[in-house]
C-alpha cells in the first residue's frame, strides 16, 4: 500500500480538486447564508459537475453514477471533503443510502427511491438515533413497529435524522420483534415524509450551525408493509453494512478538511511576521507544523488501510473503529492549531476555520462516539490473545 494516488485514479481526482477549489470554496460564503440565492448557486455547481462528468462518481454504473471503484473513490472523496458543500454540489451526498437500498430493496423501493436519489431529484434521511436513550447502546432503541393487517404502524421520536426537512422519505430504524434477542430485534422501514402522523418538531442547531439535523415524532404513522427494507429483524446487519464504508468515507473527508487546514496554517505562517520575522522563523509555530503532519499522515494511513481491508471483504471492525477516533481527533487537532495561528482572524468567518472547528468536534460523536469505538478495537484486540493468538501488525 502506498500514500501515493494512484495513477490511474489521478486525473479525476485532479479534476474533482480543481473543482473543489475554483468552484466550490469560493462560493462557501453564499452557500452559508442560506435562501434563494444558496439553493441557486448549489443548482449551478450540482449542473457543471453533470457537465464535466464529475457527478455521483462512486455510485454503481449501472444506476446511472460514475462507477469509480471503492477504492479508487476513497481517493477522490479526499479532495471532496475539502469543503461541507462537496457532497451536495458532486451528487455523492446519497451514496450510503444508494448503496444501502440497491444491496436491500426490493424492484418497487428501487424504483420509487433508489433512481431518483442517483440523479439527485430527492434527498434521503436515516433515523437511528434517539434522543431519550443512549445512543452508545442502539439495542434499548425505543420506536417500535407493529404489523396491522398489510400495514407497518410506527410510534417514535427520534433526533440527529439529517435532512428529514427536505427528504422525500425516511429509512426508520425502530423495533420490530418482542422475543428476538436484541440485535434481530430491530428493522429498517421506509416512511416517505408526507406520510400522516410524521411530524418534524424542529432543526436542532449544532454548536451554532444549522445543518437540518431534525427531531421528528412518529405518531401512528402508517406505511405499507411493503415499505419493509429487507428481511424482518435484520436493522442492525444492514445498519453494520451501511455504517462501515461510510465511516470510511467521513474519514477521508475529514482528511480533505485536515488538507485545507494545513495549507491555511502554513501560509499564514510565511505571511505573517511578528517581531522581525515571518511566524514560519519561530520553533514554536514549527511544532504544529509537525505535529499536524504526523498526524494527518498517520491518520491517512490507517484509512487507507482500512478501505483495503473493506475492498478485500473484510468487515474490518478494528481498522473502521481505530480510524473513527483517530481520524476526528486528527482533524479537530490541525484545525485547532491552524485557529492558534491566525490568532483572533481564527476565531471570525473571515477564515472558514470557525465554521469547521464546530463540525469537527461533532465528529467525536456522530457514527458512534469514541469511547464505544476505543472499548470495541480494545476488546476486539485482547480478544485475539485470550483466544490464544496474537496481533502481528505486519501480517493484518
């Protein structure tokens, strides 16, 4: 395995990066404001991406995306994540859910949902989270789901259901069996978001930033028994599934964020002069400067890492659980020390630095925080060796 990209996957994550930098970084200050003029430019970025080629590149060829295999779309979702609006404007914003539904749903769910959300034509939403219980233990999941005749009724409240104020529907994880052991006790059902009983109660801000995180309440909501993603039971196996490589994808992501961070601080850092010299002159400035490198580029290695023991058919619970800690310390560290540099400018929205110090520190939470994720690779890990093996990073 090699840091390097490779040569064949140069050219379009070249592209991609020309335009994350030309195109979608500077028009980050409209797109944050928000209304008519927001919706548009997204509208013009989402339309060149058509134009060039460049959108939806890791969904499957055969609906209707670019078709870039996982790995190779592990290296272009590095530049994307340069800027929070990557996604949207590149049409990759739907692949977990894409991937998700074109592993599970059946011929009607593909064609009411799955087709429309490779073309970007509506917006999906996953409810998992909840907020009167532990997030950390999913099992004492509380929404439940009861068979009446040919339909599902759910009864629920859930929060953190990102983009349920503009989604066409919800996949809603929620209970489903009484006498299963926890984890074939839970199914993932699909809600389309205009269904009766189905009630946004507000966009919960994030450390300030409103980011259509929505808390919604299900109140008999009724939906046909068809809307059934899979097999009865199986909401966590297909919640492992999607979560997994799109932990991976976050991760890279959260590189490209690091990148644009980096580059931020190193400029200012040569720009910048204090008593006689550029701040580049003072050792203390060079230590986050290192301290940033290490970090990113151990953190990088461990994604890397894990993308190929994923491609590989591995479940890699190790690898995904050690790069999720990693990986949102990683970027919430250079962020913070690109933020020291700039000094006060850091702590305005005349740097994109203060809107991304916020989304980083979310990161140690969402996906699972890191404690549950820590506890799990150590256990995993001490696993081995109680069984009588051992952990030979070389050969892993």
């Amino acid at each position: 395995m090699s840091f390097a990209v490779p040569d064949g996957v140069r050219p379009i994550r070249d592209a991609v990066h020309a335009f994350m930098t030309e195109r979608v970084e500077p028009a980050e200050p409209v797109l944050h404001a928000g209304g008519p003029e927001a919706a548009a430019a997204l509208d013009e970025l989402r339309s060149e991406a058509r134009k060039e080629g460049l959108w939806a590149l890791g969904h499957p060829r055969e609906l209707g995306g670019g078709g870039l295999p996982f790995l190779d779309y592990v290296y272009v979702n590095e530049v994307q994540g340069r800027s929070e609006y990557g996604q949207l404007a590149l049409g990759t914003f739907t692949l977990q859910d894409s991937l998700m539904l074109h592993e599970h749903a059946s011929p009607e769910q593909r064609e009411r949902y799955l087709e429309p959300l490779v073309r970007g034509d509506i917006w999906p939403s996953f409810a998992m989270t909840e907020p009167s219980i532990s997030s950390s233990d999913p099992t004492q999941i509380r929404t439940a789901a009861v068979l009446d005749g040919d339909e599902w009724v759910i009864n629920g409240h859930k929060w953190f259901t990102t983009g349920a104020s503009r989604a066409a529907y919800t996949t809603v994880m929620c209970r489903t069996e009484q006498d299963a052991p926890p984890h074939l006790a839970f199914s993932m059902i699909l809600v389309p978001t205009d269904t009766p009983g189905y009630r946004i109660v507000r966009e919960t801000p994030v450390l300030g930033l409103d980011g259509a995180h929505c808390e919604v309440r299900y109140e008999d909501v009724r939906v046909p028994a068809a809307n059934l993603l899979g097999p009865r039971g199986h909401g966590f196996v297909i919640a492992q599934q999607r979560l997994g490589p799109g932990r991976i994808f976050h991760c890279m992501r959260w590189l490209g964020q690091a990148q644009r961070a980096f580059d931020l601080m190193c400029r200012r850092l040569q720009e910048r002069t204090a008593f006689g010299e550029p701040l580049a002159g003072k050792q203390l400035m060079r230590q986050h400067v290192f301290d940033s490198y290490a970090e990113i580029q151990a953190a990088r290695l461990l994604t890397l890492h894990a993308a190929e023991a994923i491609d590989a058919g591995s479940q890699a619970r190790v690898e995904i659980g050690a790069i999720k800690v990693v990986g949102a310390r990683t970027l919430h560290n250079v962020i913070d020390r690109a933020i020291q540099v700039y000094g006060a400018a850091g702590l305005t929205p005349d740097t994109p630095l203060d809107r991304m110090y916020r989304h980083a520190r979310a990161g140690r939470i969402y996906d699972g925080p890191d404690e549950v994720h820590i506890d799990a690779v150590g256990r995993r890990i001490l696993g081995e060796y109680a069984a009588g093996g051992n952990w030979e990073f070389g050969l892993r």
